[in-house]
C-alpha cells in the first residue's frame, strides 16, 4: 500500500499545460447539449458551482421585491452596489486564506486601522492621499506576512496568531485616532467622490459590459483549437457563441438597467476589476495551482515541490493588504475615519460573503467571485430589511442562517465528490 497521504495531487496535474478551466468538465461536450449534459453531470458529482448563491439570490431578491418594489429600483441597486464594494475587497483576501486552509480574523481592525492611518498621515500629517494610501496597504502586507512568519516558523495557528492580532491593531488604531476618536475626510476630496459619487461614464461601461462576452469567446475558440490539434474533443463553436453571448446581454442589461439611475459605481468597478485578476491568478497561473494544492493537502504539496511556507506567506500577505484598501476605501465611503470603523460585523460579513460565495472552509476550492456573490448576498438583506424598516438584529438571524445553508451546502458537496470519485 502507498505510503502517499491521501488526495495527494498527481504529478501530470503537476506539469500539464495549462488550459482552460473547462477542459476536464466539457471533456464529452460538442454541442449545447452536451454542454448541457456535462453541466448536469458536475451538479451530480457535487460539483455546484455558483449554483445555490444565484438561486438563493433570486429568493431574496423576489421576497424583498415583492415586500417593497422599492428594492429593486435602479437607484436603490446603485447604492446597494457602493455599499458591497468596501467589505467586498476585504473579502477578496479571506478568500485567499481560506483557500489553504487558514483563517484570518483580524481583518475587520486590520481596516479600521488602514483608515485611521489614512487619516493621520493625509489630513493630520499633510501626506499626498496617493502616499497615504499606500503606506496604508504597505502596513497591511507587513502584518500579513508577520503572520505567515508566526505560522511558518513557530507554527502558531492562524486562529490564535490573527486572534492577537485583532486585539492589538485595535489598539493601535485606538492610538492612532487619539483622544477625538475620528478624523473627518475633506469633503468634496477625490477620495470622498470616489466612495460617494464618483460614476462610471455611460458608454465606458457599455464597453466593459461588452469585454467580459469577448474575451470567452476568443480564450475559448482558441482552446477549441488547441485541443482540435491534439485530437481531444472541443465544445461547438455554437455551444461557445451561446455562452458569450448570453453573458453579453446580460450584463449589457444590468448595466442599461443602472444607467436609469446614477450609473455603475467606480468604486464597485474597481472592486470587480480587482476580483477579475485575482480569479485570472488563481485559476490561470502556476501560483494558483499551488494555493489549490496547498488547501488540498499541504503535505501532498510539499511532496510535490510546492513551496509551502511561501505560498501560506503571500495568503496572508494579500488578505491583510486587501483589508487595508478595504479600510481606505471604508473611509472614503464614510468621509471619515473613526472608531467604529473595522468593528461590528465588518469581520464577519467578509468572511461569511466568502463562504456564501462558494469558497470551501476545508480549504482547496474557491474563487474570487465568490467574494462579489457573497457580498451582494448579504448586503441584499441588509438593504431589505431597512427599506422594511425591520430591526437589524433580523440581519443578524437571516445572515446567519444563509451562513449554515451555505456551510451545509459545501459540505454535502464534498462528501458527494468524494462519493462520486470513489465510484
């Protein structure tokens, strides 16, 4: 019997050239119907995808619609859109940590911090806002890679290790502020427009809505072509030009839909913009790989030559730097930096809108979009419930409750993957 540890990733993954993610799943697929079927036969395997957020997102979306129409009007949606983009990026970073396994739990005081550091340096100090900001995320890196260090070397488990951390950023962010406890933002600043105002123009976001359809369809003709060459069967290009065009439409709809209003948010833009390169750096570069494998079975991983501590090392680093941006762009939002920024249910909105999303706790399986799924989840309630004028600590219960399904959800979908690997 093999002495290998179990799940132990095979070494042709290892070295296989890499191509697109639809390789292995379409494998029988030549035609919609095939795509179709392939689409079912993954569903069984309990391979769900964004399945169960979209749906439960449809229901939140139709109850809260049918309870006050208000909720989907193309101004309410706008501002729903601001609000998802502050906790939004900090959730991009717990996606990184929890996709090896770890954990995080000082990036809400890690913004709040990021703000207050924005503040003293920009309005207090007279620091250019640029240098400001970057000092900010700067400070972000450096605690997260005193973490990696923690978990590396003294093997201190990131629950403890983030759990101290918590603890004393808030301390510092306390020390920061001073004895005011807030610093107000220049109004009418570049910084307060962006979290406020600012818009994306019209036509440029017709533009983009138009990329996302384009770019499908060109990486997947070329993929087509790639394994036509190698004598591997290759989706139609029917079953290619129905997708791109499906994603075309509907963002070129949503996007009519929010021009009757103020627009697309640049802040949510940047958010989007920031969550398409990281799913590109996860899904498409050897370094994605790695973080996959390491999740999987990091002693597999160490096996298979995957430096281990490096790829823990830019986990925490980007998770703590995507906090910090997440606290400055909390800053903008709010034209101020204070002690109340960081606290609350900043914490456990990033990591719940990553797990909601459809990133795994066990580690090993996660997407940058799970972050932008989760977030417009949970902030879907949050903005229902005060267009009903309900108390909040209904957002709590509700939240928390999507929170287990989402749990659950994971769970039965890895023990039907295992079941189904087996079989």
């Amino acid at each position: 019997m093999s002495n290998e540890p179990q799940g132990a990733p095979q070494p042709e993954r290892q070295t296989a050239p890499l191509l697109d993610r639809s390789d292995v799943r379409v494998k029988h697929a030549t035609g919609i119907s095939g795509a179709i079927a392939a689409f079912v036969e993954r569903v069984r395997s309990g391979d769900l995808g964004s399945l169960p957020v979209i749906a439960g997102l449809v229901i939140i979306w139709t109850v809260f619609t049918s309870l006050n129409p208000v909720f989907l009007s193309a101004d309410n949606l706008v501002n729903l859109l601001f609000d998802c983009s502050t906790v939004g990026v900090i959730s991009l970073g717990i996606v990184c940590v929890l996709m090896v396994g770890q954990i995080d739990l000082s990036v809400g005081s890690m913004s709040g911090f990021a703000s207050a550091l924005l503040g003293m340096l920009w309005v207090n100090h007279g620091w250019p806002v640029l240098v400001a900001i970057v000092a900010a995320i700067v400070v972000g890196a450096v605690v997260g890679a005193l973490y990696a260090l923690l978990l590396n070397r003294l093997g201190m488990p990131s629950f403890v290790a983030t759990l101290a951390g918590l603890l004393a950023i808030l301390g510092m962010q306390l020390y920061v502020l001073g004895a005011t406890g807030s610093i107000n933002l220049p109004y009418g600043s570049t910084m307060v427009n962006l979290g406020q105002l600012m818009i994306i123009p019209a036509i440029v976001s017709y533009i983009l809505a138009l990329a996302p359809g384009a770019v499908i369809l060109g990486v997947g003709l070329r993929t087509r072509e790639r394994r036509r060459a190698s004598n591997l069967s290759a989706p139609s290009v029917g079953s290619l030009l129905a997708r791109s065009l499906a994603i075309t439409v509907l963002l070129v709809v949503v996007v009519a839909y929010l021009n009757l209003g103020r627009g697309v948010p640049l802040m949510f833009g940047i958010f989007l913009g920031l969550a398409v390169v990281m799913d590109y750096a996860l899904t498409r570069t050897r370094w994605g790989r790695s973080m996959s494998a390491v999740g999987g079975n990091h002693e597999a991983a160490r096996r298979a030559g995957i430096n281990v501590s490096a790829i823990y090392t830019s986990a925490f680093v980007l998770c703590a730097s995507f906090a910090a941006l997440g606290g400055v762009l909390t800053a903008a939002r709010l034209a101020s930096a204070s002690q109340q920024a960081g606290s609350g249910d900043v914490n456990l909105n990033a990591i719940a809108a990553a797990v909601i999303g459809g990133t795994s706790l066990f580690g090993g399986r996660g997407s940058a979009y799970s972050a932008v799924l989760g977030i417009i989840v949970i902030q879907s309630i949050a903005s229902g419930l005060t267009l009903l004028n309900l108390s909040s600590s209904l957002r709590f219960m509700i939240t928390g409750a999507v929170l287990a399904i989402a749990v659950i959800v994971d769970s039965l979908a890895r023990q039907s993957r295992v079941s189904h690997g087996r079989a």
